[in-house]
C-alpha cells in the first residue's frame, strides 16, 4: 500500500526537484505555536515534516533539540497532544507526509498498538525511532506495517555493509542518512566523504535517501542535494522557531529556494 512518503518522493522525482524535510518539536515553546509552525511548513515549501516526540533522554540529540525538547516536557506535551496536533494539521492538509521522530520509551508506554493505531487514525505517515535497534524492532514492525506506517531507518557513517543489511531488511519510506559522527546540529559533513557514502548506499537500495544531522544553511541543503534525495534540517530551524514563527518561516522559504532543481 503506498502512502504519502512514497507518493511524495514519486512526485518529486517527477518533477526533478530535490525534498526538503523539515524537523519541529512537538510543543516547543507551546502547542499553540507548534502547530501554527506545522501548519504554516508547507506553504514555505517543506515537502515532508518531522515532529519530534519530547523524551527527557534525547541521546542523539544535539542542545538546540535536546533544549527544544524540554521546553516541550516543561510546556506539558504528552504523546496524546503530538497526536491531536497532526490529526489537527490532516484537517487543513492531507497530502504532506508526517513523520514522528523520537525514543521508544514513551511509545512502549503508551502501548505500541494502541500508539500505531491512534498513529495511523491521526493521518502518521512514518516513525524514526532513534534508540530502536533492528534486533528488537519486531514488536514494532508487527503492527506498525498492518496500518500503513512506515519504519524509517537511520543509517550512520560507521554502519557496515553486514549491519546495511540488517538495517535495511524492514527500512521503508526511505533512508536518513546521518551525515556526521556524533550529535545532532555541532557540525557540518565534509562534501566529498558524504557524496562517496550516499553514493554507496544508493547502490544497496532502491529507496531514496535522505541526508540530515549537519545542515544549517541554504547552501550546504544545495550541496547536499546534488547526489541525495531529500535533505532533512532539524536543528537550525528549531533555533529560529525559537526566535519566532515569521524568522523559521522565512527560513524555510529560503532553504527552499535554495534547493531549486538542485
């Protein structure tokens, strides 16, 4: 069954156009803002949109998300409110893919039933889990596939092809490609070893694959561009959430054009 990730890279394929993913947390600074952000992410151009899932351990996060999260925690946000906010934002868009990017513990607690249903009913195309290893990803994979959610994986400059495979065997969507060692939003991939690695990954799968975890700037989501898919900028543009509604808005609309038909 294809959903809206797998419709969007199609389209833009289509349409020889790089994607542009863009990553907010879920009730940073409040529910309120957040969702006037989401809502406003792809008339500026976002193509596909993470929300992350506020957890008080964010191991892979760097401190503009990891300080973005617990704003969230102390705004209140629970995995109920992420859920109303893309049920909320499906009422006015029902076409941008949504991704929910976080830990697995919250989700566990829950109930990762429950959680892939209500996920699915909200209009959840996708779920990065950033702690959920393949070795115990069968509790997941087992009713998140059922109601159409797709299983996004991580994939790091230190995976070997043995571990690729093992990544890959329930990947869906498509791949994020960490660009740099390390955490989220310190610092930039070098050029040359990114192309080199994208390059080796696309000859293991037919997925497209996105580049993320580095990206500050219109022109470094250029370069990146050129031999991925889609880029995916996190960090920066939490830090201008954090400066206002209008400043990441108008960031995204300059990260947009700055893809171009790059």
């Amino acid at each position: 069954m294809t959903n809206r990730i797998e419709w969007k890279f199609a389209a833009l394929a289509k349409a020889r156009r790089k994607g542009l993913i863009t990553f907010i947390m879920c009730g940073d600074p409040n529910l309120k803002t957040s969702q006037a952000v989401l809502d406003s992410l792809p008339k500026a151009g976002a193509d596909i949109i993470e929300i992350g899932m506020p957890f008080s351990d964010p191991m892979a996060d760097g401190p503009a998300i990891q300080a973005a999260g617990l704003r969230a925690l102390k705004a209140g946000t629970k995995l109920k409110d992420i859920l109303k906010m893309v049920k909320d934002f499906r009422q006015k868009d029902n076409i941008t893919p949504v991704i929910l990017m976080g830990y697995f513990n919250p989700i566990y607690r829950y109930g990762v039933a429950k959680f892939c249903k209500d996920a699915a009913a909200a209009g959840t195309d996708g779920v990065i889990l950033v702690d959920l290893p393949p070795e115990e990803e069968e509790e997941f994979i087992s009713v998140a596939e059922p109601q159409g959610i797709r299983l996004i994986r991580l994939i790091a400059p230190t995976t070997d092809d043995a571990r690729l495979k093992l990544l890959m065997k329930n990947a869906s969507g498509f791949l994020y490609y960490i660009s740099i060692t390390g955490i989220t939003g310190t610092k930039s991939a070098d050029t040359k070893q990114l192309q080199a690695r994208v390059k080796h990954l696309k000859s293991k799968t037919r997925l497209p694959i996105a580049v993320g975890f580095g990206i500050k700037t219109p022109a470094q989501a250029k370069d990146a561009a050129k031999f991925s898919d889609a880029v995916v900028v996190g960090s920066a543009l939490v830090e201008k959430i954090a400066k206002g509604q209008k400043a990441a808005i108008d960031f995204v609309k300059s990260l947009r054009n700055g893809l171009g038909k790059a």
